[in-house]
C-alpha cells in the first residue's frame, strides 16, 4: 500500500493572521497619536482663546463681544468657555497640561469643579434641583409663572421666618385632604 502526503502550506494562513494582527496594531497606534495630536490641538486652541479673550483682539475685527468672534468659528459657548476654565486653570498652575492629555477635558472640567481658585469661576447652574408642581386655577399658574423669582422668594420666606404661617397652611391643608377622602 503507498500513501501519498499532500504538504499542506500552513504558514501562509499564519502570515495573514500575522499581517493582520500587526496591521491592527499600526492602526490603534495611529488612532492614539491622532488622539494625542488632537488633544495639544485643542490645549493649543485654549490658549489662543484665552488670550484673544484677555486681551480683547476680538475687537480688532469690530466684534462687540467674545461670544460674537466664538460663533464665527462655530464654537459652542460652552465649549469656548470649558477651553477658557481649563486654559485659566493651566495659567495659574492649578492643573498641567499632562493632566488634560491624559485624562481628557471632561475629566478635567470635573476635577476643576471641585478646586478653588480665585479666578475660576464657579458655574452658574444651580445644584439643587427645580421645583415641579401643578396649579389648579390658571390665573395663579400665569402669576407665578411671570414671577418666578418672586415665587422662589415667598416659598423661602415662609419657610424660614414665618414657620407658624407654614403650620397653619399644613393643618389647612390636611384637614382639606382629609375631607376630600
């Protein structure tokens, strides 16, 4: 009996898969040094906004204000001002340039959150929640409405100088309650 061996060529589909694997490799290196080029572009464009804003060259092209000369470039505002926080941050020494490559601007803009600084302004999101609640005369919904701030002020006010006022409207209120069941 003969039997004949057929040579089988495995290496050449481990010479793909090879090729592949470090094809692969090239391009995750690639997409980091974009990455990394990306993120001193944007530290580099910070810069740059912050002292166009500092120095007020903006109105060397007659713009009336920064947020004009922003829009021209097609900067959202909170963008222009996150770049601003984050290059102020940068000038003073509160963070370094190697903090925002390696974590990012996100990180950043949260890690400054949390730091003072004299300079970095706080935001000017309110961190308590707002208040929902339906009115059942629309005349009262259109006043406060209108009003709000007002509204904000009497809730405050009654709630923390005038508590026997807020009592009696609280038994009002449940006996009220307590009738309708």
């Amino acid at each position: 009996m003969y039997i004949k061996i057929n040579k089988r060529n495995l290496s050449e589909s481990v010479r793909e898969e090879e090729q592949a694997l470090v094809h692969y490799n090239k391009l995750k290196e690639k997409l980091n040094i974009n990455f990394q080029k990306e993120i001193y572009c944007k530290l580099e464009a910070m810069k740059v906004l912050k002292e166009i804003k500092d120095k007020e060259y903006y109105k060397l092209d007659n713009y009336s204000s920064f947020d004009d000369f922003a829009k021209d470039y097609r900067l959202a505002r909170t963008q222009t001002y996150k770049y601003l926080k984050i290059a102020t941050a940068i000038e003073e020494g509160v963070i370094e340039e190697k903090y925002v490559i390696k974590n990012g601007i996100n990180d950043t803009i949260c890690l400054l959150k949390t730091k003072e600084s004299p300079s970095l302004k706080k935001s000017n999101q309110n961190s308590i929640k707002p208040l929902r609640f339906q009115l059942k005369k629309e005349e009262s919904y259109f006043f406060y409405k209108k009003n709000s701030k007002l509204t904000s002020f009497i809730l405050e006010k009654i709630f923390f100088e005038e508590k026997n006022f807020l009592l009696k409207i609280i038994k009002e209120f449940e006996t009220y309650r307590n009738k309708r069941k």
